[in-house]
C-alpha cells in the first residue's frame, strides 16, 4: 500500500466525516485517486462508509492504526 491509503485512513480517524474533494485537497490529488484508496481500503477490510452529499466515515472504534 502506498502512502496516500495511510493518509487517507489519518484523515478519516481524525473527522467524523469528511468529503472526497476534502481529503483530496489535503493530500493533494484527485477526488477519482480517493475513491481508489477507498475502494483500496474497503478490499483490505477496512470499514468506510459514504453517504452521497454527506461524506465518508470510518468505524474508528473496531479498526485503530497502532502508534
């Protein structure tokens, strides 16, 4: 996994929810890169969720980044 999922998963731990082009701008990249990390991510098992209009949010309680 490149560096971008692991910012993205950051990102996503530190906000309750949080839009594409949000997470796009503070990584610097496109909004079509973060749906790949997403789609990524969800394959690897992590639970992301997204709601049209709304944004993005993960189950920070079952999967944590250890220190």
């Amino acid at each position: 996994m490149t560096n971008g999922p692991l910012r993205l998963i950051l990102a996503l731990q530190q906000r309750r929810i949080v839009t594409g082009q949000q997470v796009a701008d503070e990584l610097s990249c496109s909004v079509r890169t973060i749906y790949r990390y997403i789609a990524r991510l969800r394959d690897v098992g992590f639970d992301i969720r997204g709601e049209p209009g709304v944004g993005y949010m993960m189950n920070t309680k079952k999967q944590r980044l250890m220190p």
